[in-house]
C-alpha cells in the first residue's frame, strides 16, 4: 500500500514539473507588452507585476526613479547596465524605452522588465512582470528594489 502512495505521489510531483517546465517555455514565446498610450503598460489583477506608472493601484505600485536636474540619458544608461548587473537581457533599447526579460533558473519562467524615460516629468518609470502565472510571490517587487539598488551604487 505504501508503495503505490509513494509511486502515485512520484508520478503526480512529475506531472507538476512537466507542466511548469512546458510553461516556462511557452512563456519565452511572448514579448514585453510596451508602451501604450504614452505610458508603461498597466497590471492586471494578478499579483504578478508592480508598475511606477499607476500610483491609485496601490497593491502593483512601486516608485519611479526621480531624474529632475540630471542628464536623463546618463541615468538610462545607468539603468541598463543595472538591469544587466542584476541578470537582465536587454530586448529592446532605445533613446527612452528599455525591455529586458529576466528567466529563472529551474523551469525557466520569463519575465519582462520595462523602463521608460519620461521627459517631461523628468523620471524613470518602471514595470516588472511575470508573462506566466497567477502569483510571483512577491519577485517582481523584489526584482525592481534590486535593479534600483545597483543603479544608485
């Protein structure tokens, strides 16, 4: 009896990777959604991305990185090289706009980071999210203290 338990329990633990591994690679098939309207684009409901766009969405909402009276364009390359310290690949790059995607290390999850330079208001707005799943467990937020720690060192 406790060997079938225990080939059962084997089989089901199996099945659970299979399904996470084959996630991990449908989510390297998608792309950064980008900018919209202007804007980062916002987070939906899932607690699987933060955004310094939104700040009435306060469960998402991180702080974007104030850049008044500075040369915008050394802070953006700051960031990127932040981003690439902390295990980004940089996707896209432009004068105001960075994609980046971060993959964990066991099932290879994909995740997008986003930067976007806003002029006017002299920050840098930020978003990280996860393109797979309902919950990252607070690794996104987690992702963006980290990228913004390497960039002010």
């Amino acid at each position: 009896m406790l060997n079938i338990f225990l080939i059962i329990l084997f089989l089901l633990a199996a099945a659970v990777c299979i399904l996470f591994i084959k996630r991990g690679k449908a989510s390297s098939n998608n792309k950064a959604i980008g900018v919209i309207d202007g804007k980062l684009a916002p987070c939906s409901s899932k607690p699987n991305c933060v955004c310094s766009e939104f700040p009435d969405n306060a469960s998402h909402y991180v702080e974007p990185i104030n850049v008044k009276g500075v040369n915008t364009g050394q802070h953006f390359y700051r960031l990127r090289k932040a981003i690439e310290a902390c295990g980004g690949k940089i996707q896209i790059d432009t004068d105001d706009y960075v994609a980046a995607t971060f993959t964990s290390r066991i099932f290879k999850f994909v995740d997008d980071v986003e930067i976007r330079l806003d002029k006017e208001a002299q920050k840098l707005h930020i978003r990280s999210a996860s393109r797979e799943g309902f919950s990252d467990l607070g690794v996104n937020r987690k992702r963006v203290a980290k990228i913004i720690d390497a960039y002010k060192r």
